[in-house]
C-alpha cells in the first residue's frame, strides 16, 4: 500500500503518512484507528483500564484542543502568532530546548492536519512539545480557564 492509498483511505494527507513513517509524529486514536481498518485491522485493548495522565497534562492537552480548533478555523492568523512567538523563544533559548524548538519549526510548515497532530499526540514526546508550544497568545484568558475547568469536570487525574 502506497502513502498516499493509505492516507485516502485513513482520510489524512500523505506528508502526515510520511511523518509517522518517520517517526516524527503519532497519530491520535481516532486517525491510528482510521489507519488500522484502512489496513484491515483492528486493535483490541486487553486492559479497559488505560494509564491515566497527569492533571498538568490533561490541562495542557484540553488547551491545545482549543488551540487546534482555532488554527483550523483561523489558519493563516495562528501560524503568524506561532512563528513570532517561537522566533521569540528561539532567540531567548540558551541551548536548553533548541531540539523542540527547532521540530517546532519544521512542525508549522507542514499541512495542518499534522500540525493538529503534532500537537495534540498521547506521546511523552507530545508532551514535551506542548511544554514549549510557540501558541501562547492564541487563545483569550476566558477561553484558557475554560479549557481547564473542563478538566476539572472530566475528573482527570
């Protein structure tokens, strides 16, 4: 099965396919079991009972879900504020997250589906990128403190 066959048929992009490929980015549940039956598979989870994150975590991830919904429906203004702020980071960084940083970079020219995943992977690599996420500003207090209330409510842990 060629990349581009399988992103058809997983309705993603091919650069997205080329990226978990690589191993650069994970794909969220939803597209990995989109992938899965594209292939003819399925997963089955032995344990109903999945790892839970951390509250820190889940709040970061809920603030990135609303990140993504407003880089989806507002692209061009999104990216602008994400490469001032990352070229800001970047320039203030003294060696310490030039590797995040720099796969920022490279994340924001890519297609917007692998941004959104990039973004919002259930990896610990997804969580250190969101830890230097260059989408501060993007979203207003009250949208930010909602985010986190929904957290709360949800019963993370």
């Amino acid at each position: 099965m060629t990349q581009r066959s399988l992103a058809d048929a997983a309705l993603t992009s091919q650069p997205t396919i080329a990226a978990y490929e690589a191993g650069r980015v994970a794909p969220n549940v939803d597209t990995f079991q989109r992938l899965l039956e594209a292939c003819g598979c399925t997963l089955r989870v032995a344990d109903a009972e999945a790892p839970r994150w951390s509250r820190v975590e889940e709040k970061s991830l809920a603030i990135h879900r609303l990140i993504a919904a407003r880089l989806l429906s507002n692209p061009s203004s999104v990216l602008e504020k994400a490469r001032s702020n990352l070229a800001s980071l970047r320039r203030s960084d003294r060696g310490n997250a030039a590797r995040l940083l720099e796969e920022w970079a490279a994340i924001l020219d890519q297609p917007l589906d692998a941004i959104v995943t990039a973004m919002l992977a259930r990896t610990q690599h997804g969580i250190d990128l969101r830890q230097m996420t260059p989408f501060a500003g993007v979203l207003t207090d009250d949208e930010r403190r909602k985010a986190l209330r929904s957290v709360q409510r949800t019963g993370a842990a």
